[in-house]
C-alpha cells in the first residue's frame, strides 16, 4: 500500500512539474514574440544549415530575410522569395525565372513571420534541457504539432536576457534538420513602398511562371 501511495505521489509531482515548465516555456515564448511585434520590421542576418547525418548531407549557406508582419523577403544563394502576405514570388537567379503562388496555398510552411510571431499556437510546448544554454544564459524550446504535419518539431533557442531567439532548428518527417542561426536582427525604422512585392520592371529578362 505505502509503494503504492508513494509511485502515485511521484507521478503527481512529474505531472505538476511537466505543467509548470510547459507554462514557464510558453510565457517565455508569448514574452520573444511580444518583444518582437513591437519592431515595425527586421531585417535580420542569418546562417543556415540543412543537416541529414544518415544521408551524409551537411551544407552551409548564408541569407538575409526582412519581415513586416506577414510579409518578408528572403535572399539566400541566389534565391529571393518575397511574398506580401498574399502572393508568393520565388525568384531563381541561374536560371532568370520567378514563380507566382498563392500564399494561401502555402499555410502549412513555416514562414519567418510564422516563426517570429504565433506559430506556437496550436502545438505541444516544452523546454529543452542543455547545460550549456544555462552556462549561457538561453532557454531551448521546442514545439511539437498537435495534428500531422510537414515536420515534426521545431526547437526555438533563446536569450533570455535580450528576450531575442538565437537560432531555430526545424526537423521534418524525413529525418533532415534545417538550423537558423541568427547572426544579428535590426529594426527597419524605414520600408520602401513595393520592398515586398516582385517588380518585373527591375527584371525584363526574367520569364514569369504563375502557378496559380
């Protein structure tokens, strides 16, 4: 009787201690993405990693995304995607091509902005436990899809001091690791009419696919 009144003390205390660090996790979270809709737009400088260890594929890029609230656009080796919340054009340098989507069709990608504001909701949230984060003064946290989706968790690094993410790493279902190190983010005080939307006139050359 009294192993029996002691394993259900214990699972009571993991139960209540699994609570408070998923509501401590969430606060953290709810406090970076407050923080965040407070800029008007970021620019924000970043390196990028796709890992697949089983495949043997370990490749390094650097990129820059400006963000203003649903709309970005994304600059990474020789690609530009800019969307304006509404429209997705997918510029492709070599090859002097942009694809037109619908953004719409595209609700079940991450975006920067998806990342940078709620895409937490709707998903299993926990922390990550690692000793050098602590050394560091960071907090990892993870979340995981309550329903199927293109991946399977997303791990959110952050500064708690700053209340600024460090990096992301997004794992999908076919065991490759997408990592984002964010080697600085800045407010954009001013944003140029057009900056998110696709201007054939800067391109004449370029040959339009719209896939709508």
């Amino acid at each position: 009787m009294k192993l029996m009144k002691s394993a259900l003390t214990l699972s009571l205390m993991l139960l209540f201690s699994s609570v408070f660090a998923q509501q401590k996790a969430d606060e953290l979270l709810k406090k970076v993405i407050d923080k965040t809709k407070t800029y008007s737009a970021l620019k924000i400088d970043f390196e990028y990693r796709m890992l697949n260890v089983d495949a043997g594929i370990d490749e390094v890029k650097e990129g820059v995304v400006y963000v203003k609230g649903d709309a970005y656009k994304l600059v990474m080796a020789g690609q530009t995607v800019i969307s304006d919340g509404e429209t997705i054009w997918t510029y492709l340098e070599d090859s002097e091509e942009v694809m037109v989507s619908d953004a719409a069709e595209g609700e079940d990608n991450i975006t920067p902005s998806s990342i940078l504001t709620s895409y937490y909701e709707d998903h299993k949230i926990s922390y990550v436990k690692n000793r050098r984060n602590e050394v560091m003064g960071q907090e990892t946290i993870e979340l995981k899809p309550q329903e199927g989706k293109k991946f399977a968790k997303i791990q959110i690094t952050i500064d708690t001091d700053n209340l600024k993410i460090k990096s992301f790493s997004i794992f999908d279902n076919g065991g490759n690791e997408f990592i984002y190190k964010l080697k600085s983010m800045e407010e954009m005080k001013v944003v140029k009419a057009g900056f998110f939307t696709f201007n054939k006139a800067d391109f004449p050359d370029v040959d339009v696919i719209d896939m709508r």
